[in-house]
C-alpha cells in the first residue's frame, strides 16, 4: 500500500484491549476502523487481534455471525493480509495451542502456551532485546501471557527470553505474546505500520 500515506488498520474489537491498539495506531498517523463483523473487514490495509480471552473469543467463534468473520479473516491472511496478534491475538494466530482443542485462526507455524506465566493475574514488565527494532531494549508488559514454545523454519523469531520466544514473524504475520500497546514506547506498532507500507 506504499502509494497510501494512511494505511487503514482494522482493530478486532469482539472483546478484549482493542481502544489501546487504536489510540497508539492513530497517534502515529494511520487510519483505524472497529471491526465486529464481516463487512467491516473491507478494504482494510491489516488488522490487529488484540489481548484479551482466547478461551471466549474461541466460544465466539461458533456463533454463526462470528463464524463467517473468522473464516474471512483466515482467507484474508493466507491471501497476504497482515495480521498481527498481540497476547490472546498471538494464541488465535497459532496453528497448536498446547494441550487445547479452542477454536483459532490456524494461520502460524507457531505452538503456543496459554497462561504460560502462571496463575490468571499475574502480570509482569521485562526489558526486551528487539535486534528488528534496535536500542534501547523494549518495555514488555506480559499479562496472563503465554509463549510461543516452537516456530517453524518459515518463522522469524524476532524475541526471546530465558522461558521461550516472545515475538515472531511468519511474512505477512506478526505475534508479540507481550502488550506493546500499553506502553509509551511504539516502536513495535511502527514496525507492524512497515510490514504494511512496504508490501
Ligand atoms: N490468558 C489469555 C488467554 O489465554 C490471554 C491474556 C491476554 O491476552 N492478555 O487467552
């Protein structure tokens, strides 16, 4: 979308910290749109799943109405969309959720591990060393997060600390398991906004 100067950037808004997402997306110039149903998924330049319950979204997913907007935005990323998950968004992206059946996107080489901090309000920040985003180290803010445990060979593996990878990139898909929108810092959405521009 290089000849667009704002990139429109759909925001999943069924549940979970989507205002954050939208606030940061705007502060950087792009365009953002709240999408709840299908045609809201239209003519958008990526979309972003943000935190929340994995476990809820996935009970949404068998609504019918849901449905049709998980199965257009499965086709849209395997059409090239980019996508990017933060947290719960990263457990839709995965193809293997450890030790769970949950409904999901099944777009990334990735296996994940829910809650894989320990128990449910445990929270954390850790300076994260980000080569993709340069100095200084990022503020990651893990909540309830899992860990990505495995990544397939398609998978850039941009992140990792001493319990698992935290950050990764399979082409036009992005998976941070920590919550860039919650902090000062945007270096990550700027990546995210590149991975956009530069297709
Ligand atoms: N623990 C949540 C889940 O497994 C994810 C938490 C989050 O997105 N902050 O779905």
């Amino acid at each position: 979308m290089a000849s667009k100067s704002a990139p429109l950037i759909g925001v999943l808004g069924l549940q979970g910290d989507f205002e954050e997402h939208t606030a940061k997306f705007e502060s950087l110039g792009a365009q953002t749109r709240d999408v709840r149903r299908t045609s809201d998924l239209e003519s958008i330049d990526a979309l972003v799943l943000p935190g929340g319950e994995s476990t809820a979204v996935a009970i949404l997913e068998k609504s019918e109405a849901a449905k049709n907007i998980f199965d257009d935005i499965r086709e849209l990323g395997e059409q090239g969309l980019p996508i990017w998950g933060t947290c719960m968004g990263s457990i839709l992206l995965a193809k293997d959720i450890e030790g769970s059946r949950q409904g999901r996107l099944g777009l990334m080489d990735i296996s994940i591990h829910r809650n894989a901090f320990g128990p449910q309000k445990f929270s954390s920040e850790t300076l994260l060393h980000i080569p993709a985003l340069g100095e200084p180290n990022f503020p990651g803010v893990f909540i309830r997060a899992p860990i990505i445990t495995k990544a397939g060979k398609s998978v850039e593996v941009l992140a990792k600390t001493e319990r698992g990878i935290v950050m990764a990139r399979e082409k036009n898909l992005l998976a941070t398991v920590f919550h860039p929108e919650v902090v000062e810092d945007t270096r990550v959405h700027e990546y995210f906004l590149e991975m956009v521009t530069s297709d």
